[in-house]
C-alpha cells in the first residue's frame, strides 16, 4: 500500500507503458461496418497508426461513400451490406469493427460470427439486453473474439488509477464522483441525428456519454452495482423521446456508491473522483480521448499531480483488440463486461420512471 510520497510517485513510472502487451507479431486484418463521422474521423486514422492491425475492407449503405472513403485511404475491398452479409469477399479480412447505430449492432455481428469474423463493437452494446446478450452467445457459438470498444479500460491512465486503487493507496473505496456532459446538437448533427432516434440509440445521454462514468465505475471497483437509483429529464423538444440529462447512483457490494450524471445539452466537462477511506484520485478529463488526462492522487497531506505523454486511445484500443486476437486472450472490456452496462441502464432507466431503487437483472 502506498503511504508517502515518494511510493506514490512509483505509480507514475513508465505510465505509457503497455501492460498488456506479450507479443509484437502478427497483422489483424479489419472491416469497418458504417462509415460515420466517428470511423472517418477517429477509426480510420487511429488504425493507420496501429501496430497490429490494418483495415482491409469497408462496408457501407453508400457506394460513393465507400468509394471516396477507400480512395482517401488506400483501402481495396469495398463492400455494400447486402454483400456483407452474404460473405462476398470476407477472405479479405478477419475481424470487424461494428459501428453506427446501437440498435443495429447485433445484426453486423450475426453476419461476423456466422462469418467466423472476430468483433470489435461500439459501446454500448445494444439498445437492450436481451440483443446484447445474443451478441455473446452469437460469438461464443462461432469461437470468434468480441470485445466493447470501451477505449478509457485501455487507456493506460486509467489502467494505472485502477492499479493505485486495488493497492490500497486511498484505502477502502467510499464514494464515486463521474461525469461526462456536452452540447450535442452542436457538434455534428446532421451525422448524429440517429442518437436522437430512441429505436436506433436505444436512449440519450445515458446511451451514448452515461456508459462511461457506468462501465468506469464498475472497472475501478471491479465489482457490479447491486442497486440503482436514477432520475432523467429532457425540457428541450428536440430531444422528445430520450434521455437528455440523466443523474443515477449506483450501490455497489460493500457500500461503496457512484454518483453519476450526464447530458446532452450542458457545458462540455467529463472527470471521475474516486475518494476513499485514505485519500482520493481524480482524473480530469476521463472521457476525453482528445485531451491527456492529468491524475491528481492525494493522501493525507501528501498530494501527486501526474500529466503523461498524450496517448491515442483508439489506436491502444484497437492494437489492444488485435493482441488479444492473435494471442486468445481474453479482452478486458469483453462481451459480457458491455452486457452488464446495458442490463444496468435498463436499471437506470427503470428506476427514473418508477421513481423506485432497482435492483440490475444481470446474466447467470
């Protein structure tokens, strides 16, 4: 247990250091399906700089798209869904990235598994748990890998704030602080407007930005909450039918609580404090894969303030996929991990309409 300064600087040595990686062989070879503003922008560009992993093949509903996108970055195969899911050149890769709309996820990964594709998928999961679980049994019939691109579990700081807390170094976890808010419909909204369609989304905020406070919570902790108690609201028209600001505490084993809140339409603003019997570790921004979080760890009067290199996050996340492919490792944020959020956001969103604590419903 870290007690003094000095060892609690030790938990800053070599931060960005990857602690999962045992191997630096082998090539993953990847498809994207759905072609979004998120995979132009972000997927694409963090793949380039990967060092296990390559993208092969496109899938897209638009054929221009498709073409302009595979021309810009040298990719050969480029395919429609239809073709997709009828297996047209699925020698030409060996995993899929599922995208887009969370309500069309479980339809990409039938096609991969039946495909023997391993699968990457955006968090969250699914629009219900029902869905997100036959995406498990989908994958674990086909033998195939999925794992939920859930990148801050990769993201060695806050791999590294995990470390710290296990160890003890703020003693017994007591409470935890997360949030992550934004103003949505100012940042691309033509591109998003499906998180606004509450058959695609699944939800609003608590779909898209809430999972992150839910599954860091649940990461740190290491542990499932047992209880929930949530409330939502949405006074702005343009978000009728989801979840525009949601606030939820979680109970978990032992008594420890999170406190957790987000929004569609607040000050951009994403940061976690974790305060213990001992002391307390903050990381501002959590969520942010743009912007290097600085972790302030504090015990008694001692207090460590670290700011590491600046690292991609989607690009560890997906070189992380692609270890875990080549060596059969099971990833950290894997199917059943994603199942367990959306089981608890039923919870949420059970108990902001019942006004009532509700217990997750969680998989045997």
């Amino acid at each position: 247990m870290a007690t003094d300064g000095q060892s609690m600087d030790g938990y800053f040595t070599d931060v960005a250091e990857r602690d999962w990686q045992t191997t630096d062989e082998g090539t993953v070879r990847l498809a994207l399906v759905g072609l979004g503003r998120f995979t132009r922008s972000e997927v694409l560009p963090a793949v380039r700089n990967a060092d296990r992993c390559e993208v092969t093949a496109l899938v897209s509903g638009s054929p221009e798209t498709a073409s302009a996108v595979a021309r810009e970055h040298g990719v050969d195969v480029t395919l429609d869904y239809d073709t997709f899911a009828d297996g047209e050149r699925s020698d030409a890769f060996d995993a899929v990235y599922v995208g887009g709309p969370n309500g069309l996820h479980l339809d990409y990964t039938r096609t991969a598994a039946r495909l023997g594709k391993h699968v990457v998928c955006e968090k969250p999961m699914e629009v219900s748990a029902d869905r997100a679980r036959e995406m498990v049994e989908r994958c674990d019939d086909a033998g195939v890998t999925l794992m939920v691109a859930y990148r801050p579990q990769i993201e060695p700081t806050m791999r590294r704030v995990r470390e710290l807390v296990r160890d003890g170094a703020v003693g017994d976890p007591v409470q935890i602080h997360a949030w992550f808010t934004g103003h949505i419909l100012d940042q691309n909204a033509d591109a998003d407007q499906w998180r606004l369609d509450p058959d695609l989304a699944g939800g609003g905020a608590l779909m898209d930005v809430g999972v992150y406070p839910l599954n860091a919570s649940r990461f740190l902790l290491d542990a499932d909450p047992v209880a929930v108690q949530a409330t939502t609201h949405a006074p702005d028209a343009a978000f009728e039918g989801v979840d525009e600001h949601v606030a939820f505490l979680l109970t978990f084993p032992g008594g420890a609580t999170a406190s957790c809140t987000a929004s569609y339409d607040a000050q951009q603003d994403d940061r976690l404090r974790l305060v213990g019997t001992e002391g307390q570790v903050q990381v501002n921004p959590a969520f942010d894969a743009g912007v290097t979080p600085t972790v302030t760890l504090e015990r008694g009067e001692e207090t460590v303030e670290y700011t590491g290199p600046f690292v991609n996050e989607t690009t560890e996340e997906f070189d992380y996929f692609a270890h875990c492919v080549l060596t059969g490792t099971e990833p950290e944020p894997d199917g059943r991990d994603g199942l367990a959020d959306v089981e608890v956001v039923e919870a949420v969103y059970e108990s902001a309409e019942t006004g009532r604590r509700v217990e997750p419903r969680y998989s045997a």
